[in-house]
C-alpha cells in the first residue's frame, strides 16, 4: 500500500516537476545575480525538447551580461544543456577570473567651472576611488551625480563630452571630459502672490537678480515661504527653456491661505484629568504680514486662556515681535493661584536648530501655598533659548531638546521681590539594537531671591508627575512646612532613564526609572520605577505608565496617562 500510494504522489506530481539549472564556481550575491539573470521561468521536465533549447539557447550571453555588471570582464562560461529520460538540466560552469578594480579616475574640466572657487568640492570630492571595484551600474551612477552637481550649481549647460572607461586586465581607468559652459545667474524674478506688501515678500526670497544660479537658493526660497505659514501652495520655477546670455528668468508664484484657521480637542491626563483645548488664529491681518491668535486650555487642575499678536522683523522667516497676554489658573495638593502676565517678546530663529526669545513680561499672581497667601507683582526681563532636532516620524529613533530659561526681577525696577531664576532642560532620545530606543531625561533648576515667601508658586520649584517624577502626583514632592504642607523649593532637579522596544506595528513596550527633589538647604530624592506601554496613534503618541514609587510606602503603583510627542 505505502509503494502504491508513493508511485500515485510521483504521477501527481511529475506534471509539476521542472528541469535543474546548475552554476558551479560561484557563491553568495554574484550566484544570485547571474541566476536572476537566467531567468526562474524555467520549462517544465516534460516540455518539448526544442522548447527548451530555445529557452536557454543564449544562456551564455545572459550570464556574461551578468558577470560584466559585476565588474568581471574576463570570466570563462561553460555552458551544457542536456537530457535523460527523467528530465532536463542545464549546468554552467564558471571561472569568474579577477574582478576589475578602479585603477585612476582622470577628470579634465573644461568651461567657466575651471576658474570657480567651488570646483574642487563640486567636481572631485565625490569621485570613485582607487582600488574599490569597478561596477558599470556604479560607475554610471557617478557620473549622473557628478553631471547633477554641477548643473544644479548653475552650469545648465554643462555637459560630458568624453566618458571613457579602459579596462585592461583586471584594472578599469576612468577618464571624463566634463565642459561646464557658463554659469548662468538668476534673471529678473516675477512674483504672483496676494497676502504680502511686494517689499516684505521679496524679503522671503534668497533669489536675486543678477546671483549665482543656485539650486539650493530656490529650495530655500521655496521653504521659507512654505514655512512662514501664509501660503498653502508655492511654486518657484526657474524659466530655463527661456534662458540666454548667461541668465534665467526666475517666477514666484504663492497662492494664499486660509485666513482664519480653529482647531479644538479633548483629552486626558493624569496629572490634570480631563481636559480640552482651543485655538483660533488669524494667519495674516493686512499686508504687513501681522497675524494674531487665541489659545485655551482648561482642565479641573490647571487652565489658561492666552491671546497673542506677532509682526516680523528683519529676516522675516526668522525674526518677529509678539505682544502676548495670558490668564491661567492652577489648583493642585500643593498651590492654588490665579495669574495675570502680559509681555513684549522678541524672537528669532538662530540657524535651523535654535530659537531665541528674550522678554519682558509683567506678572501679577494671586497665590496660597502652604501657610503663604498674596499677591506677586513682578515685571521680569527673560532670555529662552531653546534646541529641537529630531526626525520627522511618530515614533522617532534619535532626538534632542535643550533649553535655557532664565528670569530676573528687581525692587528697583517695579517688582515687590528680587529674583533671579535659571531652569535648564533636556531630552536625548537614542538609537540602541532591535528598534529599540534609550530616552534620557533631565531637569536643573535654581532661583535666588529676596523674599521667598513672597515667591509666587510660578516660580518656585515642585517635582512630581507625568513629566518629572512618575509614581507621585502633580507637585507633590518639595520642601515642607510644619505642618507638612509642600511649599515649594529655590532648587529643583529631576533625572529619567527609560527603555523602549517595539513589540508590533505602531506599539512598543517600556521600563523606565525617575528620580527628583525640588529643595531649599538639603535635596531628598524620590525615585520610582515602573512599566508602561505606547500606542503611536495618528494624533501622536499615547503613553500609559504604572509607576512604582520607591519612597512612598502608602502607593503601591500609579497610573499615568499623557499624550504629546516624544520631543
């Protein structure tokens, strides 16, 4: 029975059953690529004999166009197609010989891009290399960017003449004829656009008339404008089909957008339970480029409503002025307090990375904070500055935030207190094995004054919650009164350490552990361990913690819950 239901499975399957390709003499990647080669469409072991004979009748050539593509130009192929009663097989036996290696790359420059400055970097920073092996597919690519380089740097005429490539032996010499022509500058620049006077537009622009053509240049154009939020299309097209006499005509064209723009939504965090959020904002008044907007935020435990109005100044991309004013509220276990500040700041974006703010802001600030009561009236001068880099995605691999924060108050200058206050804060976020990520959080803070009982709860120091110190509430941990009421400290500083992994698509797993005091003469530091999970929603990330706190015997666990992006 086991014989009969055997020979039953070779009938049902012999229909099925395909000829042997065989390659000797190659391993690894240079295997694959001369079987892709070949083909995987491989005849049937009872298909016509001739059938077969045409399909591997020019099995030679395609795997010598395989080597070749691999740099090796002297390979003996042997290839025999044969027949048994049982099947076919096709055996290619192969000695692929050296593989060529680069010997000298020799480029001429001929044009106007001889006597430029930049010919070095555009021309022979990027050249293959001496002894890396010679790949046609490589070697074509080369010199595409190469071509691209020089075009884009304003040579739109340039050309290679002369590529050729010399193999001898097992040595490949390159040799290149690349004739630049002239560099083009930019031509008149026309603009399209409704929002902006001409003259603050133009201000956007890092085209001129009469500049070097510059690729990058009409990027950078095209990103300010993107980027200052008036426009939602813009287009920057160099007219080069119309170019002559060594000039392109350069056509701006920016279609506004929406005027008014109001976003609102709900959420939740443990810190403040439920809470919701609103804005309303005009993205330009007048052609001056003013703008203005209207922010809230309400919660049981804190809330604000805040009105701002900006104007740009000098580089319009990267500076501007804003008059700001804001009402808040915060009702925690450790303050009460109810705040009014109103403020003049000026702002600018120093390169891509870093942002400078340097304020004046007038606080007034009624507060109960342990057995203190009052009223704070201080006018604060202020300098922030602050560094952001990241990658652009949901759950980022690498990232880093800085800031510095720092206020003064004085007597002299309309202020019932003298203060001085410097808060520092960062935020690494590291690559490690397996998409695993180590974020790394910090927080220093210390104020000196004349008065601290007379210090508003804005400026003192309190550690504890989602964003300090998991495992403990809101505020909770800072120096205490005799009655044992947390009244806040001059000094603050708070350590994190957690572990991500993913553990499936837009979901990842983590271990963490905080540590932080908020002190005036000794720090105690609370620590906490604890687990948690991320949910990498499309609004952002989602992350819910069960922290363990190490100092408090009376908690076993607690839960956090916050949203917002990891940098």
């Amino acid at each position: 029975m086991r014989h009969f239901l055997a020979g039953l499975l070779c009938l049902l399957l012999a229909p099925f059953a395909t000829g042997d390709v065989t390659i000797d003499g190659l391993e690894g990647d240079t295997r694959a690529v001369v079987e892709a080669y070949l083909g995987t469409d491989v005849p049937a072991c009872d298909a016509p004999w001739r059938r077969v004979q045409r399909r591997f009748a020019d099995a030679d050539r395609r795997v010598r166009e395989a080597l070749d593509a691999l740099g090796y130009f002297h390979a003996e192929i042997e290839a025999a197609l044969a027949r048994d009663d049982a099947c076919w097989n096709l055996r290619v036996r192969i000695n692929a010989g050296a593989r060529a290696v680069v010997s000298a790359v020799d480029v001429q420059v001929l044009g106007a891009l001889l006597a430029d400055p930049a010919r070095d970097a555009l021309v022979f920073s990027r050249l293959p290399e001496a002894g890396q092996p010679f790949v046609p597919e490589t070697y074509e690519r080369h010199k595409r960017t190469l071509l691209d380089r020089v075009v884009e740097a304003g040579y739109l005429d340039a050309q290679m003449t002369t590529a050729v490539v010399e193999v001898e032996a097992s040595a490949a010499r390159v040799a290149w004829v690349l004739d630049s022509g002239v560099r083009y500058r930019f031509g008149p620049v026309s603009t399209e656009q409704t929002v902006l006077n001409d003259a603050l537009f133009r201000r956007y622009l890092t085209v001129e008339e009469g500049q070097d053509y510059s690729r990058e240049a009409l990027l950078e154009t095209y990103r300010r404008l993107l980027g200052s939020d008036y426009y939602r299309r813009v287009a920057v097209e160099p007219a080069v089909t119309e170019r002559a006499d060594g000039v392109v005509p350069i056509h701006v064209v920016a279609e506004a957008a929406n005027k008014w723009s109001v976003l609102g939504g709900a959420g939740f965090a443990t810190d403040t339970g439920p809470r919701l959020r609103g804005r309303v904002q005009a993205r330009y008044l007048g052609e001056h480029g003013h703008r203005t907007s209207f922010d809230s935020l309400l919660s049981p435990v804190q809330g604000y409503v805040s009105a701002s109005y900006r104007w740009p100044y000098g580089d319009p991309s990267h500076q501007w002025y804003s008059l700001e004013s804001k009402l808040g509220y915060d009702d925690t276990d450790s303050a009460n307090s109810d705040t009014l500040t109103v403020g003049l700041h000026r702002s600018q974006r120093l390169g891509r990375r870093w942002t400078q703010t340097v304020s004046l802001d007038y606080l007034v600030e009624d507060f109960d904070v342990s057995a203190e009561e009052g009223r704070a009236q201080l006018l604060l001068f202020g300098h922030n500055l602050t560094y952001t880099s990241s990658i652009e995605a949901r759950r980022p691999r690498r990232g880093r935030m800085l800031s510095l924060d720092v206020k003064v108050g004085a007597e002299a200058l309309l202020s019932d207190n003298d203060v001085a206050q410097v808060r520092l804060g960062a935020k690494q976020i590291l690559p490690l094995p397996w998409d695993a990520r180590l974020i790394l959080r910090g927080q220093l803070g210390y104020s000196w004054q004349d008065a601290f009982a007379e210090l508003p709860p804005t400026l003192r120091f309190f550690a504890g919650g989602d964003n300090s110190v998991r495992g403990y509430a809101l505020d909770e941990l800072g120096p205490e009164d005799a009655a044992g009421d947390n009244r806040g400290g001059s000094r603050l500083a708070v350590g994190s350490v957690e572990f991500d992994v993913p553990v499936r698509e837009n979901w990842s797993a983590a271990l963490f552990a905080d540590t932080g005091s908020a002190w005036d003469d000794s720090a105690e530091f609370s620590s906490s361990v604890g687990v948690g999970v991320r949910w990498y929603s499309p609004l952002g990330p989602i992350r819910l913690d069960l922290a363990h706190p190490l100092d408090d015997d009376a908690q076993l666990v607690r839960l956090h819950l916050s949203i917002g992006p990891d940098i």
